[in-house]
C-alpha cells in the first residue's frame, strides 16, 4: 500500500514539474491510462479530439477487423475501450492496426503485449459509436450475433474490400491446402462475407460444422485456385497470413 502511495506521490511531482504523460509512464513502470487519468487532472485534456476518416476502404477494414476479433467494454468510470487482439507472431499486423486507428480517428492508440497475445486499444466513445452505425448484435453475445447493419449491396465496393481483409486478418486463416478460410459462431456474419466475396466475383463456398446444435460453427472458404485473384484484388493486411499462403503456392 505504500509503495502505491508513493508511486502517486511521485508521478504527481512529475507532472507538476512538466514531464510527458510517456516519460511518467516509463519513470514509474505505471499503464499509460492510469498516468493519463492524473495527468488530466491536472493539465487538463491534452489528447487532440477524435474525428473520423471518409476513407471508406480504411473504415471498412476497421469493421472487420472489429466484427472478427474486436471487443468493447465501458467500465465503472465510463472509459469505453475497443480493444483487438492478435497473435504475437502477427506484430507487424498490430503494428498495421495500431497505425490505421490512428489515421481513421486522429487519438491515440495503445498497445499491450501478454503472449501469445498482442493487444491494441483506443479508448474513444466516439469510436465505438462509430462501429454501431456499420454492426449491430444482441448484448453480451458479440460474437454469436455480430453482422453488417445494411445489405451488402448497400455498401461502397470500398468498403467492402476492406472489411473482407479485416476480417480474414483477424480471425480467417489459411489452411495446408492454400485456402482462406474464415469460421465464425455467427451465421449472419459469415452471410455478409459470402455476399461481399461475390461482389468482386469469387465462388466461396460455405461450410458448417457442429459437435451438437448448440455449437454450429460457420465457414466461408476461398479455394486455392481463387488465391491468387484475392492477393490481386483484396489483399492481405496481416503479412504473416500472407506469407504463409505464398510458401503453400507457386504464384
């Protein structure tokens, strides 16, 4: 407790006497956010207020990133907190995601690393309004009932590009076969996906596995023959994937 104490005491005198909220934080060995909550105080807000980007490729691919592996909580104090979480192996990805939250919504972006997980944070209400007028799903079940707003038709080619790769970076994989798979608890997600790949032509296919009716799992897979076109086309944000698809195939 009065290690604690003291800890406060001196990250106050810091701050008094003009060190940066980044200084105080490696100072101290304290997060970011509980230096930041003080710093506050007393220096009043000094991060630049959040504003959303018009590219609609970059939104998109925010979308889905956050539909495939994103999470949101509001804690007691009403600090709302988009976190995403990728592999360790995957940090140049990490890096890639921390850089396009940046550009899209102009605030900072923090980043945790507990492996095997690498995890990117922006705490913005803003933000996480954001997401709600593109994805809608029921409370407390993300995951089980996650999806696009809109039909697909309704959104920008833009848009769709973008949320396809943020959606196969995060939470799609690349199987021994050379195939991009991505496999989902939520059906109406998995919908979305299909739809989108058959704006830019492809032929997915649709798979469902389940242990019992209470477990479906829902798969969109793109052949190895088709690899190539989404390489063209679409892309891979998350290098290790795609890297890995390259060592399966000649291309």
């Amino acid at each position: 407790m009065r290690n604690k104490i003291n800890k406060k005491e001196d990250m106050l005198k810091l701050i008094k006497q003009g060190f940066s909220l980044n200084q105080i934080s490696k100072k101290l060995a304290l997060p970011k956010t509980t230096v930041y909550y003080h710093f506050r105080k007393i220096k009043g807000k000094t991060i630049k207020k959040a504003k959303i980007t018009n590219n609609q490729e970059q939104i998109g691919e925010l979308i889905g990133a956050f539909a495939g592996d994103g999470t949101f909580h509001k804690d007691k104090g009403g600090t709302y907190r988009i976190t995403f979480s990728t592999y360790y192996k995957e940090e140049k990805y990490a890096a890639r995601l921390k850089k396009i939250l940046k550009d899209a919504y102009n605030c900072s972006v923090f980043e945790y690393k507990y492996k095997p997980v690498i995890m990117t944070r922006i705490q913005q209400k803003l933000v996480i309004e954001h997401f709600l007028q593109f994805l809608k799903w029921t409370s407390h079940k993300k995951s089980k009932t996650v999806s696009l707003k809109l039909s697909i038709p309704q959104y920008s080619k833009a848009f769709l590009k973008g949320f396809i790769r943020g959606l196969i970076d995060t939470d799609g994989t690349v199987d021994t076969y050379g195939r991009i798979c991505c496999t989902t608890i939520s059906k109406e997600l998995m919908r979305n996906l299909f739809k989108a790949y058959c704006q830019f032509g492809f032929n997915p296919k649709r798979w469902i596995r389940t242990k019992n009716v209470k477990n479906f799992k829902y798969s969109v897979v793109i052949s190895r023959r088709e690899a190539n076109k989404y390489l063209k086309i679409i892309q891979f944000g998350n290098k290790y994937k795609e890297e890995k698809l390259k060592q399966l195939m000649p291309l």
